[in-house]
C-alpha cells in the first residue's frame, strides 16, 4: 500500500466492554490538548525549562519509535520510502500537527539521511502561546522527539529533528528538518542528551 493509502480510522477500535481503546497492537488514549498543555506548563514552572524540554523530547521520541514499529509489522507498504513517508500520515491522524513532507534523501550504505517537511497547526505551538509570548526558540518538543524516534527507527541509527521554524517563535508556520547528529551543529546538544538512552540501545 501507498503511505496516503493509510487510514486511522478505519483500524482504531472501540471497545465499550474492556474500556481500552487500540490501535492494533497499542493501546491509546484521548486527551484534550488543553490539559496537554497545562500538563507542560506545569512541568515547566516546577521543573524548569531544560527538564521540561528533556522530558517532552523523551515523550515525543518514544511515541514515535512505537508508532514506527507498529506501523512496519502490521502494514505492507509498497515501498521503503511509502514506510517512511507513513509517519507524517499517522502524525496528522492522531490530531497533533498536520504534516508534509518536502525533501527525502537517503543512502544507507554511507550513513546519509535527510529528511525535510512543514507542519502547519501544531496543538504544542499553540499550547505554547496560550500561556506565552513568542519564544526565541523552537517549542515543539514532542514534535520534534516523534519525528526523531520515527526516523531513527526506520534508519536504524540516531538521527535527530529539530525545527528550522516554529510558531511557536514567531513563524507562520513550523518545519522540520532531519539528519544525522554529527551533520547539525552546537544546537544538537540538548537533543542528544534527551535521546542519549534510546540512542545507546541501538548500538547494543
Ligand atoms: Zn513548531
């Protein structure tokens, strides 16, 4: 099947009796972005911002990573790139941002990966400024920790996105750029730090 063959509603299931609602294999809930975003911005006043982006990183890359893996058991995609492309697909079905992808490159054998698209209407963005004026910095943590852990599964190897614009700094829109660790500069620290144990797994 085509990535955009992919439909969400047609396979999640209701289930009245258990009160567990799934998504093949995962079990899923629904909660309203606005307890979401107070949940971060609790997080952020207890703990401060570097935890709270750390933690919401983590959130986001795991949420991916097991999308990812659900996605390639229990779909024949036609092709690797259809597998790939799948993601930004789910991403938009689950409601937290709609997702387009732009540029795709990849070479396996020499460790190349890039990955570009623009998110339009991303619930964390506009989370962040319900509470916020713009930031300097870009505020789609979890976003941008999905699209990590969905790649880095995929390619098998770290590889990191982290967004070029944000609405949530001032942009009209927000875009995502990913490749690997070593190719970004100084602004991947944060990053690897928050991805370091998933990463470390992947060499074992
Ligand atoms: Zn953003």
């Amino acid at each position: 099947m085509k990535a955009t063959d992919f439909n969400l509603s047609t396979d999640l299931k209701f289930d009245l009796e258990s009160g567990i609602t799934s998504f093949k294999d995962s079990r899923l809930v629904m909660f309203d972005t606005n307890a979401m975003g107070l949940l971060r911005e609790k997080l952020l006043n207890e703990i401060g911002y570097d935890k709270a982006r750390k933690i919401f990183l983590q959130f986001g890359f795991q949420n991916g990573y097991a999308d990812f893996l659900q996605m390639k058991t229990a779909y024949n995609f036609d092709s690797e790139q259809d597998l790939l492309a799948s993601g930004p697909v789910i991403h938009t079905y689950e409601g937290i941002v709609r997702a387009t992808p732009r540029e795709f490159f990849m070479n396996r054998e020499k460790g190349e990966f890039y990955f570009t698209g623009v998110w339009t209407n991303s619930y964390e963005a506009e989370q962040y400024l319900f509470y916020h004026e713009p930031s300097r910095e870009p505020v789609c943590w979890s976003l941008v920790g999905y699209a990590s852990g969905w790649a880095t599964a995929f390619f098998g190897k770290p590889l990191v996105a982290i967004e070029p614009l944000c609405v949530g700094k001032g942009d009209d829109h927000c875009e995502w750029k990913i490749q690997p660790p070593h190719i970004w500069g100084d602004e991947v620290k944060p990053y690897l730090e928050a991805y370091e144990e998933f990463f470390n797994k992947l060499k074992k």
